[in-house]
C-alpha cells in the first residue's frame, strides 16, 4: 500500500523572527555579563580596597602614612569588634565612618583580620575577655593586645542640654597607633611619681597607654628609680621631697637620654627643696596665677582659661595640626632663670598672651575686687631645660605651669590640641620611630565663617528682598497676559 507523505512546508525566518531572536540573545547575554560584573565586583571590594570616597577631606579613606605602614607589616593581626555589624553601624554616622575605615585595615594588609562577635548572641565569650563592653575593638597580636573603646574612636565634647556627642572622628589614628602597639618589639616605660600628695593623671596615663608607652606608678621615697625608666612624671606635688628623693631624681638625670615632666599647679603651697632642684636646672615656678584680661581669649567667661601661643616647635614634631589652639588652665607662670649655665640651656615651649597678666598668692578676697593689672605678659609656660654630656646625649626637664591642661576632658576635647601636643612631646623626646600623626576627620559641611552683619544682610536678602522681587515678577506676567 502506498503511502503518502505530506511534505512539510518551510516558512522562512522573518526579519522580525530575526529581530527578537537577536533581541533575546543579546538580553541575555547583557544580564549574564551584570551578574557576573557584580559577583567581580562583590569579590574584589570585599578583598581589595576598590572604593570612590567624594568627601573633601577623604574621611572614609585611610591616609599614605597607614597604607605605607601596613604594606610593611610583617606578623598577624587581630582586629575584633565585640558587637555585630549592624548594630556597630547603626550607632550613627561617625560609627559608619569608623567601620569604613577598619574594613580598610583588612583590605590594605593580608596580615589583618577583621571580625565582628555580637556577645548578646554568644554572652559566653564574655568570659574570653576582661573589662570589655559590647561595642568595643579588642587589636591583639602573639606579644599584647589592647582594646578600644568610643573614646578612643572619637573625640567627644560635653553639651550643656543634650549630653556629650561626637564632634570629630580619629578612628584611624587610635587603629594604626593599635597596631603599631601590640607588633612593637620594645616600649618607652614611663613612671608616674606617687608619695608627695600628687595628682594622677588617669587621662594622660590612658593616651600614653594607647599609644605604646609602658606606664607604672613609684614612690621615690621608698623605691629606687629602675634603670629601664626613660621618663618620670611629677604631678603638682603638694609635699616638698626630702633631700634623698631629689639626689635619686638628680641621679636618673645624669644619665644620658633621661627626661623629668613636671607640670606645677595653683593649689600647691611653698615647696623650697623642690624649687630649689628646679632653679638648678635654669626654671623657677612663681607664686601667682595667670589671669587673662582680653575677653576674645577667655574661654567658658574664666579669666583663668584661654588659649596660649607655642613659642618654639622643638617638642612639636610629631603633631598633626599645629593650628588648632592648646589651654593651660589655672596655670602658674613659669621664669627662665638662665638661657645657659656651663653644660645646661634652657628654651621657653609656651607662653601666654600679651594681653594676660598675673594674681600673685598673697592677694586677699578685698584686693581682689579691685584688683587691676600691673604688669602684661606674654609669661613662659613651658620651658625645657637639656643638660648636654660629652658625647652630644642629653637628659632633660620640662616644666609646664598647669596640671590642669592635663584633665581628661582637656585630652578629650576636639576643640584643643593639648592630647596631640603631650604625645608629639614625649614622642620627641623620646626619640620615638615609625610614630604617625594623622588628624582627626570631621563629618559634614565646612563653617562659612560668616559674621552677624553678613547673616543679617544674607537674612534681609532671602527673607524680604527675594520674595518681593518674585511677587512684582508675578503680578506684571499676570497684569500683560490679562490685558494681551
């Protein structure tokens, strides 16, 4: 039987056949090349530090001085924030900030690892750690660790009405200076005089701490100054040192690279022995108080506290910013007993104003209301005094008027450069490697630095003359179009 097969007929493509076969192709061809741009691109942000950051000051980007340094790193580092990421960020902007910034420390460096450990959903780890808090950055290597907390992070001012708040951030600079903590091999030690009813400088011992300085605490009246101290510190002593204390002090002295930081106070009574070591060594503490009389320099309307100048940059090496002023608060006035004597010189750091002058001791409740200046600055402040041996070495001694500029929120505070100069001081001294200096970051727009008479003029101009102008406008299109 013979069968038939009907052929099949062949319909050719059509150019609109064509066009959405070649339409489709190419869609998908565009969507694959998307996602795997985006699988590229997740994979290299989050492995190498490939980010636009618009801020005119660069906040969200690490300074050369850290990328140089990490691109030398040489041994594993630790970086651990004690909170999830979410909640890190989720504290504010200048958080979000910080984050951006440790991020970079991971992608910068193969030897950093970074890790967020939320301790509300593993609260066991707590006991891994001691003094934490949720939200705080533990930076460990195999020799020491150290942890950060939000004052470390940010400087934090104190509002009248709403609390303290961020003002600025140095995420990076308390990050690096971490790092360079716990990798470095060795530590300047410092020891805090104890014994003379002195203060203790809990904020100052704090950033010395953080920035790898070895501190401990020694009463010279019944220990012996180690021989691996490079520096003492003497807060305001309200006792005078018998003779014993001041022959070990004069002993630490002569040895080569030694320093004494003294830092006197308007609480202290007459000290003889003391003042006397003191004059020795070219300075002499007065028995008065430095009263501002300018009120553009009066800082808080305390005639006690304003600004002061830096009068020689030998000790300002290692500062950011020199520009942002320091305070001395309640500062006795320093002299300068002699320029140089035999194989000690002496150079004046600080002084005040011109315009400031000084309340000696002895003047009474009575006197004080009607008290009238007699004499004008600029007084010392702060005066180092080097003894210079044989060799070229030195030890020195520098005296600062104020104990006062050494107070946790003065350290803290955005507004004065006092932490920032403390630590270029000692780090100068000292003559400290690989130190960096970076300065704070602030978020958000720049001041215009207008005046009350410019706001008042820009205020007139925005506020009557444009709306004025934009009404007449109205009115005459309005009064042409209904007569056109």
């Amino acid at each position: 039987m013979k069968k038939f097969w009907k052929k099949k007929e062949h319909h050719p493509t059509t150019r609109r056949q064509k066009y959405l076969m070649l339409s489709g192709a190419t869609t998908f061809l565009i969507v694959v090349a998307l996602v795997l741009l985006n699988v590229l691109t997740a994979y290299l942000t989050e492995h190498y530090p490939i980010s636009v950051d618009l801020t005119p000051e660069k906040v969200f980007q690490l300074t050369d001085q850290s990328k140089e340094y990490l691109s030398e790193l040489s041994e594993p580092v630790s970086i651990q924030v004690l909170t999830s990421e979410s909640n890190f960020v989720g504290s504010g902007e200048y958080y979000v900030q910080a984050n951006e910034v440790l991020k970079q420390y991971a992608q910068y460096s193969d030897q950093i690892t970074l890790e967020y450990i939320d301790l509300l959903e593993n609260p066991s780890l707590l006991s891994n750690y001691e003094d934490v808090q949720i939200g705080d950055i533990i930076v460990s290597s195999a020799r020491r660790s150290q942890t950060l907390t939000a004052y470390d992070l940010f400087n934090v001012e104190s509002g009248s009405y709403y609390g303290s708040y961020i003002t600025s951030s140095k995420a990076e600079q308390a990050m690096t200076s971490a790092i360079m903590n716990v990798t470095s091999e060795t530590q300047v030690k410092t020891a805090i005089f104890t014994g003379h009813g002195e203060q203790y400088p809990d904020g100052f011992a704090e950033l010395l701490t953080s920035n790898n300085f070895e501190v401990t605490s020694l009463n010279p009246t019944v220990d012996e100054i180690p021989e691996d101290v490079d520096v003492l510190i003497w807060m305001a002593p309200t006792n005078d040192p018998d003779q014993e204390v001041l022959d070990r002090v004069d002993a630490f002295l002569s040895q080569e690279g030694k320093t004494l930081l003294y830092f006197a106070d308007t609480t202290q009574p007459e000290l003889p022995r003391l003042d006397a070591f003191l004059q020795k060594w070219g300075i002499s503490v007065e028995l008065s108080s430095i009263v501002e009389t300018n009120n553009n320099k009066v800082i808080n309307m305390n005639p006690y506290f304003s600004t002061i100048q830096i009068s020689d940059l030998t000790l300002t090496d290692t500062m950011s910013d020199t520009s942002i002023p320091l305070t001395m608060p309640f500062a006795r006035p320093l002299e300068q007993v002699f320029e140089t004597n035999m194989d000690i010189s002496t150079t004046v750091l600080l002084k005040s104003s011109d315009t400031s002058s000084v309340i000696p001791y002895d003047t009474d409740s009575a006197d004080l209301e009607n008290w009238q200046p007699e004499e004008y600055g600029p007084f010392p402040l702060a005066i180092l005094s080097t003894k210079t041996f044989d060799d070229g070495e030195t030890s020195q001694v520098v005296a600062y008027g104020s104990s006062v500029s050494l107070s946790d929120s003065l350290l803290q505070s955005g507004s004065f450069a006092n932490a920032d100069y403390y630590l270029s001081v000692m780090n100068t001294l000292t003559h400290r490697e690989n130190v960096i200096s970076i300065q704070s970051k602030t978020l958000g727009g720049q001041e215009l630095g207008l005046n009350t008479a410019q706001v008042f003029t820009i205020g007139l101009i925005f506020m009557i003359v444009v709306p004025i102008m934009t009404l007449g406008c109205g009115m005459y299109l309005w009064i042409k179009r209904r007569n056109a």
